[in-house]
C-alpha cells in the first residue's frame, strides 16, 4: 500500500482516507485529484510528460482489448500499474475499484425475476405436509449455515435457530421488499434442514445497498471462530460494464472457500437481450454475475419446478452455472408488516409472515438447506456438494447444469 500510495502524487493525486483489512490482505483508498476523473492526455492537467505518458499508453492497450469505453478511473488504475511495472521489473500492484451493491433489476437477485412476479406476494404458512419435509426430524443437526444477507426480520418460527452478530431488525421508516429477504432465504434452508443453526451477519443495508469493500469486510467475519459455517449461500450478485469480477469479492472468496462450502445466485437477467443487441458493456442475457462466476464458488441458478429445467428469468446454462434448484414461486418465512413492494405503490402490502417469490437467491438458498441436511447424516459438505454437482439430488429437484 505504502508504494502505490508513494506514486500517487505524480498523477496530481492524494489520499484522503484509507482503511486496511488484513484478512483481506488488502486496503480502501479513497482518492482525490484529477486522474480518478479527468483525462490526463489533456494538456491543461498539471502532470509530468512522463506520467501523461503512462496514461495515453494505458488507454491504448485498454482500447486494444476491445469492450466498453473505459472510464477516466479505469484508464488511471491502468497507468498506475504500467508504470510500477516499468519501474520494477513487470510487477504489477494489485488494484481495483470499490464497486457499488445496489438494488438494480435483476441484479442483485433480491429484486427476484421472471414471471409471474419480481416482487414478493402474500402468502399463507404452509402446512407440513406441504413443505415436504418433517421439521420434527434431526435433519440438519450439527450443521451451521452461514446467512449474508440484509438484516433478519425475528420471525416467531425462527426462534431458537439462529445466532444474530448484526445490531437488529430496524426498518427506520417504510419497509421495501428486501427487508424480508434474509428472512426468506432463512426459511428455505430450514425447510430441507430444520435443525441447522443459522450464522447471520448481515453485509446488506434493509434497502439491500452496500460498496464492495463493505460486502467483502462483512464476509470476513465467518473467518472468526465462532462464526466459521459449514455452508454460505449467498442471495446476492452484481456484473461489471468489463466482464471482469470485482478484486475485493474475488479475493473474499479466496480467503473462505478453504474454510466453508460457497454458494452463489447466478441471476435473473435471462430475459434480458443477447450480448450483440446491446452496447458494450451492458447488462445481457449472458452476462456473467459475481461472485456466482468467481473460481471455486458454486454458481445455482432458477429452475421453475423440481425436474431442473431453467425458468424464463435465469440466464441460459452458461459456463460457469454449475447446478439449478427450483427458484420460482416458492414459498417461505417473510416479515410480519406492511411493505411498499414497488416505488409506484400509493399504499404499501401487508403480509403476515409469509410469502411467495422467485429468483435465483431462493434456489441457492435451497441448495444450502440440501447440503445441511446431507452433511447432518455424516457426510461432509463438501462431499454432499460434489455428489450433488454428480446428479445425485436430482430426486429432490437439484440439477447439474451442463452448458452446450
């Protein structure tokens, strides 16, 4: 950090806040000066020759690679890396920008997807015969589950499964749709897996809005003892306008996929137009989302019923999709309240504990309850998933997904 922090200046920039994660063996930098967002090829920045070198070699290998247009950021953190590399001996630092998490369309899946509604509708509980599976079963026990979500709604039915590490459920005035979503994901894994304890920590704000940087420090909390799980799904995703995973989430991934199985949603932009009827760069069908399509993390994806073939709102089985587990309609635990399900609604929805949804979030979270109550029979998780991944849970309606 102390070197790039050194060739700053040269740029015409400065730091004016930083913040270290060891575990994540990386820093923050928030930056102030012309080359985060001005052109440095322009005559009137005041930079030396040498650096405005830097920065138009930079844009031309940017251009050369072909894609979307670079952004003035994207064209500085280039040139800075070409010039450590220059300096010493082709090493390049490793950097990158701290992306946003928001609540887009599609992405992250907390907005759901596809027909027949991207927004969560009341729903009545559900008996136990129409759960599937008996809750008075040991099925699950022993077995921590990891939920990294937004902030969990104290449902009565989730009395006595789960260890809350967040400050609490405090709505600070009228509920969206994605205060009941950790709840929702929650309710799923009990359902295959009632006996589990869930580890909640939540990395998402009640509006399902957090920056890279935070999302990735959050995760980091179940490298601590007390909070390491078995399994950790995780209802949440985003893409980038170059195709490329975000640093801090790829590095996040590194340091837990030793410690926990990793699951992720893979999306619900399936019905979004193909790569070559959109500009560059743009959100498409076949988009790849992260951290779904980083290595070493299980990428689940929607399927509209138990015989695994894909609903209309997940992308098309792609390389990187690895299983798909039912994602529409389905039915689960959700906040007890009044909610204002879209920006247009006049008065909000009440619902009473329970709701129906679709997305990619719900197949994941399927996933996990499926690897709980399997590791909980004296399999470990890692060896549930892999035998999953084998075709060995297509009875409980979790497919392979095999890309053409």
């Amino acid at each position: 950090m102390r070197s790039v922090i050194h060739e700053l200046p040269d740029f015409g920039v400065k730091v004016t806040e930083s913040q270290e994660d060891l575990r994540l063996g990386l820093a923050r930098l928030k930056l102030d000066g012309a080359a985060a967002t001005t052109e440095l090829a322009s005559a009137d920045v005041p930079v030396g020759d040498n650096v405005r070198a830097y920065w138009t070699g930079a844009l031309k290998s940017i251009h050369a690679l072909g894609g979307p247009e670079p952004t003035n950021l994207d064209v500085f953190l280039e040139a800075l890396r070409s010039r450590f590399a220059g300096l010493d001996g082709g090493w390049r630092p490793t950097i990158g920008k701290n992306r946003d998490f928001w609540d887009i369309e599609g992405l992250p899946y907390i907005s759901g997807g596809g027909s027949p509604s991207k927004v969560p509708e009341p729903a009545e509980q559900p008996t136990p015969t129409q759960r599937g599976y008996d809750t008075s079963a040991p099925l699950g026990a022993g077995i921590r589950v990891g939920i990294a979500d937004t902030p969990i709604f104290p449902s009565p039915a989730l009395a006595g499964h789960y260890v809350d590490y967040g400050t609490g459920f405090d709505p600070d005035g009228k509920l969206g749709p994605a205060a009941g979503h950790a709840t929702f994901i929650a309710g799923l894994v009990l359902q295959r897996a009632p006996r589990a304890v869930l580890i909640v920590q939540p990395v998402l704000d009640m509006a399902a809005h957090r920056s890279s940087w935070d999302l990735a420090t959050g995760l980091m909390t179940f490298l601590d003892t007390d909070r390491r799980v078995d399994v950790l799904p995780l209802a949440f995703g985003t893409y980038s306008r170059d195709g490329r995973p975000p640093l801090v989430l790829t590095r996040a991934m590194e340091r837990l996929a030793p410690y926990t199985v990793v699951l992720a949603a893979a999306g619900n932009h399936g019905e979004e137009k193909e790569p070559e009827e959109v500009e560059p760069g743009q959100l498409s069908r076949r988009t790849a989302t992260y951290p779904a399509a980083i290595d070493g993390v299980c990428a689940v994806a929607a399927a509209k019923d138990y015989a695994g073939t894909l609903a209309s709102f997940t992308p098309p089985a792609l390389p990187w999709m690895q299983l798909a587990a039912p994602g529409q309609n389905v039915q689960s635990l959700y906040l007890d309240g009044n909610v204002l399900l879209r920006s247009t609604d006049t008065e909000p929805t009440p619902f009473k504990g329970w709701a129906r949804w679709s997305g990619s979030s719900f197949a994941v979270a399927t996933v996990a309850g499926e690897i709980a109550r399997r590791a909980s029979q004296g399999q470990p998780a890692r060896e549930a998933l892999n035998d999953i991944l084998a075709g060995n849970a297509e009875s409980a309606g979790i497919y392979p997904v095999h890309a053409p």
